[in-house]
C-alpha cells in the first residue's frame, strides 16, 4: 500500500514509499477438487474476506474524518478512501468477481473486447443478478453470480472504477510476449513451416545475441528470453523475416508502452498516446488476414486510467524489496516469520537513520562518487546503471578520479605510437583551435594545420576508461530527485574478453559558452569514431533512426577529439542485418565494427526514448 501524497520521483527510488500490509492466504486442495466450483468460490470469498479484514481500521474514517499529525507537525482534518488498484489482468479478474475473458471495468463482450460497452459500476452489476439467472449472468455479461467484491462493504468505493493497469505484467509479459511475441512465431510456422520457421527463429536469436552491451540491458547469450530486454531489441531482429506490417505493429506498441510509461503526461502525451494506439489496432489486423488470431487483450482503457489516477510512471504490483528479497535472505523454513521480522527490522532501521540525520548525528547517505560494480555472473551490465541522489541538474558527465600508476604524464607523440594513432597529434591541435574558438562555424578538419596551437604539454591517462553520465530521467528508475546515473566504457578488454567501446549521444548546442585561454588548463576529453544518419526521417517501418560510420579517404574510421562536456549520455546501437544471416559463434563484441549500418535503439530505457521520440 502506498499513500496518495508522493510523488513518483519518490516511489521510483524505493524511499519506503509502498508498505506492506499483509500476506493472503492460498488454499490448496487435492487434484479431485482443485478445479470445481465450489472450491474456486470458496477461494475467491477468503480472498476478499482477507482484503476487507485487512482494510477494516480505516473504514470508520471513510465516513467520519479523523485528527492526524502529519509530517510537518501540523493537525488536519482526514477522511481516508480506497485509491487506485494496480493489478495484473487475473487478479482484475479475481477483484471484479468476472469471469474470465472479460474486462474488468466494461461491459464489452469477451469476444470483441474493442467493441461497444459501458462502465461497470456495482449498483449495475447488483441489477442484473436480480434480472437474470447465474447462466445469462455468465454467458451473457461476464458476472459471477455468487461473489461480491470487497469493495462494496467501503463507503465511496467501487473496483471497476479503482482498478489500473500493472504496466509490467499486463502490457509487457502480458500483451507483449505472452500474445504479440507468439503470435510472430505462430507466424512464421504457417508461412514457411515448422523447420524453416525454427531456422529464421535461431537466427533471430543470434540477432538478439548479437546487440552489443549497454547499462542496464540484460544479455542473452540464447537471444529471446527476459521480456523486458526482449522488448528493447525485437525491432531490428524481425526486420526482414516478417512483412513490414507487423513491423510496424509492434513498433507502435512499443511506442504505446513508452508513452504511457511516462512520469509526466500532458495534453499532448495523451494524443500521441491514443494515436499510438490506434495505429496498433490498425496494423495488427495483419495477424488475422496471415491465419494468426489475434484477440484475448484490450488496452483501450489505458487512457481512461492515466486521466483519471495520472501517470503510471512504471508501477506494478511486484514486491521485490518487501518479498522477493526477505525471501532469499531467508533459510526457506517458516519463511512467512522470517520474511515479516526482516521486514520490520529493516523499517526500523530506516526509520532510525532518518530521525538521526534529522539530528545531526548522522551525514544524509548521498554521494555522488564512483563505485566498482559488483562482479555479474551472467555478464550483464545491470550494475552500469541505478538511481542517483545527486543535486537536481539537467545532466553532466565526469571521468574516473584516478590516473594511471607509475607511468604519471605521457607525451602526446608516445601515446600515438603506443596506440598505433599517428593521427593523434594532430586531433588534439585541432581540438585545442575548437576550443579557443567556440563561435567559429568552420569543422576543424578544414582548419590549417599551421592555425592551430601546438601542443607539446603533457597528457593525463586515466586507470579507469570510464565516464559516469548522471543526468535527469524521472521515468526510469531514479532517486528521489529524478536522477539516474550511468557508466560509458571504452576499455581494450571488458571482464577478460574482447574489447568493449560504448556508444554516445552528443549535444550540439551552440549556446553553451566555450573556453577562453589555454595556459595551465587540463581538457577532460574523449578520442571517438564519428556516426552520419542515415536519410531525414526514421526507418518507416521500425520507427528507429539509422547511421552508418564516417568513413575517411583510406577507408579507415573517421577519428575526432571531443571535450567532456558535449556528451549527453550513453547510446545504443543495434545492428542492421537486413536480410542476412548471422553467423554460428559471431560475438556482440564485434558488432560495432563488421556491420556497415546501425538502428539507433530509442527503447533502450525511457529516458532514450524521450529524447530520440
């Protein structure tokens, strides 16, 4: 349970913002009876019982407002009411006492759940049991007959009003790869048949396999697997193999998802929302005329939610801190005892912190300084990237504090022999002319050689090729400030394997002033490869943006120093193959550097996909 005064900034950085409230009972029964009737009733009652049970202290405040101390020590007035319900669609089931197949907050027929309907409200649901037999109630309007939900014993109070979407299960697991994923496969076997089809599928795998790593992207080996990760990668992988509808069918659902998924959604948001949506509605009936059914999910009451509760900002019903983690910290004996004490505890000790930062006694815990990632098992980047509580700002992006050991300042010109650059020289005379001349229009590249300063001053090398990018993206999981932070690498071996260089995105913002001077100053900079887009407009069929690499008269990669400063933050790139296979064993590792054009991945978190939309 979590109040209704935070805001989601806050509940996005897990500050205690949602509390456990109980744990419910599951009864079980032999296989003779699992199935029946009565104990699926019987089920369902306890269920709603236990809910009611639970909720029942605050019922008289429901009606007769109570005297509370709020937290900045003043008394008010309170009435307290049922708020939104974040449920996966079985438990909207189970909440709306409905059967199965039906929604939850209409009365659209199961097999058509787009069509014309009305809300459900109980007073409507009370009147027709009263109409019709528990046969017409089930056949004909979805209605169990025998149950009644919690909700109708709290004043104020009816579920099919209070229920929301949870964004997780029911767009991502749910809609995403229990239905739209399938129905791909389900695809390509009608159309090639079951042994072609399993060919194209394990390419599509190697595809997945092959997108080269990013922070907070889990990597499979296998390809498809984690539905979210799935989700952020499908695009370029199907491309080629199914018609370019159902391209484009699932990339205005993704576009849907990152929309709604939004932190704050305004009139405009909201239009592009429904448009998305309607576009989905269209481009998926390629699934029926290809002998693919594709029915059994309705998001048209997304906008409905988003109006009337706000944004969703990413909120599911999943209680990974309060249960999933207790559980493991458990010994898997009496663990219901165990996962409540540790619970508790952990409250107590947060509340305990609190009070004595609030004293003095103890520093705020926020620091803004780099922390190795822990070892990963599966090789992932999921420690790349997290909250942050540093100090509200737009974005910026700093290097690893420590320079190398024992080798101290290098010379520019042993630094280019070492790494095999002797173009590196003059990259940072040409760097140094762009940086005492910031309002010059004129690319360095075709500035005079003799023009640019000479540089025979001595270079830093850092120990660590790492920059942390902290930037603004309330949208992805963040502090309570809205910041989130993330690591960019460009290492010669990532975790004793093959190289690993991370991909950015640049700003290009003439209104940021310049340097004035060059005399004892140091230039935090980077040596990059340059990336042209490809066309004016994105892939009309994956909505995603394609480049390609600059490539020099020598046919070698285009080289440039850039300052610090101009780097937004980290991107990624996925490789475009067209209609080519994918070799057996081909590493991600090398993607970047044996495809010839790329699709800007805009899924690859929320934040990405609000500045590349």
């Amino acid at each position: 349970m979590s109040n209704g005064l935070v805001h989601n900034t806050v509940r996005r950085g897990h500050r205690g913002t949602v509390t456990l409230i109980g744990f419910l009972s599951i009864p079980k029964t032999d296989k003779a009876h699992q199935d029946s009737a009565t104990f699926r009733s019987f089920r369902q009652k306890l269920f709603h019982a236990s809910l009611h049970h639970i909720l029942r202290s605050v019922k008289p405040a429901m009606k007769v407002p109570k005297i509370i101390r709020y937290g900045d020590g003043h008394y008010r007035k309170t009435m307290y009411g049922i708020g939104p319900y974040i449920a996966d669609y079985p438990e909207q089931v189970l909440l709306a006492c409905i059967v199965q197949g039906w929604c939850a907050h209409c009365t659209a027929h199961a097999d058509n759940l787009d069509g014309p309907s009305t809300r459900r409200m109980h007073a409507h649901t009370e009147a027709l049991r009263g109409a019709f037999s528990p046969k017409q109630l089930w056949d004909d309007y979805g209605v169990i007959h025998d149950a009644t939900p919690f909700t109708c014993e709290f004043p104020y109070a009816d579920i099919h009003e209070l229920l929301t979407s949870d964004h997780l299960h029911q767009c991502i697991k749910g809609t995403f790869k229990d239905h739209l994923v399938t129905w791909l496969f389900e695809y390509l076997e009608i159309v090639h048949g079951k042994a072609e089809a399993e060919r194209i599928m394990a390419d599509i795998d190697r595809r997945i396999a092959a997108v080269p790593n990013f922070p907070g992207l889990w990597r499979f080996p296998q390809g498809r697997d984690d539905s979210k990760a799935l989700m952020k990668v499908i695009l370029p992988a199907i491309k080629g193999y199914v018609p370019p509808q159902m391209v484009r069918a699932i990339s205005s659902f993704l576009e849907f998802c990152y929309l709604v998924r939004a932190n704050s959604i305004d009139e405009d948001a909201m239009t592009n929302i429904q448009d998305a949506l309607e576009q989905f509605h269209r481009e998926r009936t390629i699934f029926e005329h290809e002998g693919v059914r594709p029915d059994g999910f309705s998001l048209v009451h997304y906008v409905d939610v988003i109006q009337e509760f706000g944004a969703l900002n990413g909120l599911c019903s999943a209680h990974i801190r309060a249960v999933k983690r207790p559980w493991r910290r458990s010994n898997r004996y009496n663990t219901l005892s165990q996962m409540l004490i540790i619970n508790e505890r952990l409250d107590k000790l947060a509340a305990c912190r609190s009070n004595f930062e609030s004293r003095g006694m103890l520093r705020p815990a926020r620091s803004t300084s780099y922390e190795p990632p822990l070892p990963s098992a599966s090789g992932d980047d999921v420690d790349d990237e997290g909250a942050s509580d540093s100090r509200r700002i737009i974005g910026e992006v700093i290097l690893a504090k420590t320079r190398v050991r024992g080798l101290g300042p290098r010379n520019v010109y042993a630094l280019a022999d070492n790494l095999d650059l002797p173009s590196l020289p003059t990259l940072i005379r040409q760097f140094l002319y762009a940086q005492q001349h910031p309002e010059s229009d004129i690319p360095t590249i075709t500035i005079p050689l003799a023009d640019c300063p000479p540089f025979d001053d001595k270079l830093h090398i850092f120990d660590t090729p790492l920059a942390i990018a902290t930037y603004y993206a309330p949208s992805d999981q963040c502090g309570a400030g809205g910041m989130h932070r993330e690591h960019i690498r460009s290492v010669q071996s990532w975790r004793g394997g093959a190289p690993r260089r991370d991909c950015i995105f640049m700003s290009h913002d003439e209104s940021q002033p310049g340097f004035r001077g060059l005399h004892h100053i140091e230039y935090p900079c980077a040596l990059v490869t340059w990336f042209t887009v490809i066309g004016d407009a994105p892939c009309p069929d994956t909505g995603l943006w394609m480049v390609e690499p600059d490539i020099d008269a020598r046919g070698q990669r285009d080289l440039d120093i850039i300052h610090v400063d101009t780097i937004l933050r980290g991107a990624h790139l996925i490789s475009a193959a067209g209609g080519q296979s994918i070799p057996l064993r081909f590493l991600h590792t090398a993607s970047l550097d044996c495809f010839k054009a790329f699709y800007v991945n805009k899924y690859a978190d929320h934040h990405t996909f609000e500045i590349t939309y």
